[in-house]
C-alpha cells in the first residue's frame, strides 16, 4: 500500500512528519512517499542512518501553502504545492490515500476539488474522536468542514459517521445520535427537528437526541452535528484535556507529600494521559472524497503522525468508501 505524506505540512516539518511516516512504514508495512521539497526531506532523511528496511520515495512539490493562505485562493495560485501533488498522486492511482498536518483548509479544498465527493455526498465532512467514559472513543462528525449545512448534509454525516465507528473503530452496531439541546425529538432548532425525521428513515441505527455530555458519557457512538458546532466542541474538549493536566501538575507539586503521592500513581497517570492525548487517535478521516483523505493536527508529533498513517491503511483496507455509497442507496 503506497501512502502519500505531505512532508511539508505542519507546525514541526518536515521533522516531525518525517520521523512519523518511518515510524509508520516499519510498523505498518506500508510505501511512503513523500511529498514536498527535496533536498528539505533529504536533510531529514539522513538523520535517520539505516533506511534499508523501509520503501519510500520522494515526489518533487516546490511550493507550501501556509497557514495563513485563503484555502481555494492558495490551491490555484500553488498548482505544485506539495497538498495538491499529493492529491493528484491519488486521483493517478499512485498512491491510495493522503496524509496532512498542513492547512486543514487546503486540504479539504484540495481534496474536494482534485479528487471529487463520492456518488450521493454533497458535502465531505472531518470525522474527529473524543475519549469517553467507556474507555473507548466517541466519533464527533461534523468537525469543521461545514459551518452551514441542511438536514440531508447532516444525514450524510451521521451514515459515514457510523461507518467509519463500525468499520475502523469496530463499535458495532454503532450508535448514532443527533446533537440537540434536549433528548426529546421535540427539542432543538428547526434544522434538527427536520433532521430527526430524516434520520429515523436512513439505514443506520439512530438513537434519537443526545445532549453534550452524551459525547463523552459513552452512551452513543457517532454524534451528528453541523462544523461550526462541532469544531467549537472538539476545541472545548481540547481545552478542558489540557486544564486539567494542568491542574493536576500544579497539585502533584505543591508539596512532598504531594510529590511522594504522584510517584506511587505514576502509572496510573501514565495511563490517564495517554487516553486523552489526541496523538494516539492519529489525524481525522475527511470522509466523503474519492480517495482515503487524512488531516492530522498541525502540531502533531512523530507519534500523531505514524497514527494517522495508521488510519490511512485501516481505512483503504477496510474499503471505508465503498461501504459509505452503498448505505447511501436508500
């Protein structure tokens, strides 16, 4: 399996994502190709000395869209950006999926314009996890792809959103619940009363309303929600993760005894802290496009990389889009 890495996208690259990827093709047997600027990857290749035990390849993309660039003004101005080499590298068939910690913007206009939605999606959407209480991930899926949507958008949602929980996380059957602001099909705006009607028609298992602790309280698997609610969401649980790291530094701290205490449960917080670091989920899917699209956080480690590689060949392996088109034919 051949998977294109955008070495040039992110915070950290192309270190970070460079060491990712090789950590990635000796743990997952897969074909690396990166994509960016030569000799930039080359001085990073030689820092890892034996490379004989890996396949990769180096495809050329002299320009890098930045952060900062309007997504679709950069995408046409930058036809060799190392996203849009990527891309094409899929729409050729040489290469089966993508991985990204650039722009997010960039991504999602590279991959909807060069590669194209699936047969019945109008509208690709970021499929994100979040821990919960059952020890396991909830999948929150609009992300922030769309700010606006419509009831058949999010429809859309909630039928890819279970199968990348069914296929790739392996909840079956999953769950699906549509975030309202009460568990009665009465409550919420007149886009998700509409919605929930739609809902109860399409052939997934939809558990009606849910409210925002259902997303981590484990009691539902996908959570269907437009992107500008569900980014505001994801960044919400980012912030909350990180406080309460915080909080729990500063008080192991305070004194001896609270040192003393931290050393006995250092394993236990070992485990705590890995449940919520975001780069053991590796990247998020962009699902909906033709082509195994996967964005990973711009400041992602070595770690977050090599699991969103991971991600990458669970979702080709798994055949994620052609089960998402035939739950569409209904």
């Amino acid at each position: 399996m051949k998977i294109a890495i955008d070495a040039m996208g992110g915070d950290r690259a192309p270190q970070n994502v460079i060491e990712g990827a090789i950590l990635a093709a000796r743990e997952y047997k897969v074909n690396t190709i990166f994509v960016g600027q030569p000799e930039a990857i080359e001085q990073e290749l030689k820092k890892h000395r034996n490379l004989s035990d890996i396949k990769y390849d180096i495809i050329p993309a002299s320009q890098v869209i930045e952060m900062n660039e309007h997504p679709v003004e950069a995408l046409r101005k930058k036809r060799d950006s190392s996203i849009s080499v990527a891309a094409r590298l899929i729409k050729s068939g040489d290469a089966e999926a993508v991985v990204s910690a650039g722009s997010t913007g960039a991504a999602m206009a590279a991959a909807k314009i060069i590669l194209g939605p699936l047969r019945g999606i109008k509208r690709p959407a970021i499929a994100t996890t979040l821990p919960n209480s059952n020890a396991n991930v909830t999948v929150v899926i609009d992300a922030g792809a769309n700010v606006d949507c419509d009831p058949v958008n999010l429809v859309e949602f909630a039928i890819m959103g279970q199968v990348y929980a069914e296929d790739i996380l392996g909840n079956k059957p999953a769950r699906v619940g549509l975030l309202s602001i009460g568990a009665e099909k009465t409550k919420g705006n007149k886009i998700t009363f509409e919605t929930y009607g739609l809902l109860s028609e399409a052939p997934i298992n939809f558990i009606g309303n849910v409210e925002g602790r259902d997303v981590v309280n484990g009691t539902v698997d996908v959570v269907v929600c437009d992107g500008f609610v569900g980014n505001i969401l994801l960044k919400i649980a980012e912030g909350m993760a990180d406080m309460i790291m915080d909080a729990m530094r500063t008080e192991f701290s305070r004194n001896i005894i609270a040192q003393f205490s931290a050393l006995l449960t250092k394993p236990t917080l070992r485990r705590f802290k890995k449940r919520f670091d975001y780069s053991e989920y590796g990247g998020a899917p962009l699902l909906g496009v033709k082509g195994t699209f996967i964005i990973a956080h711009g400041g992602s480690s070595a770690n977050a990389i090599k699991n969103a590689v991971r991600v990458a060949k669970e979702s080709v392996t798994q055949n994620v889009n052609a089960h998402i088109e035939s739950k569409l034919d209904f």
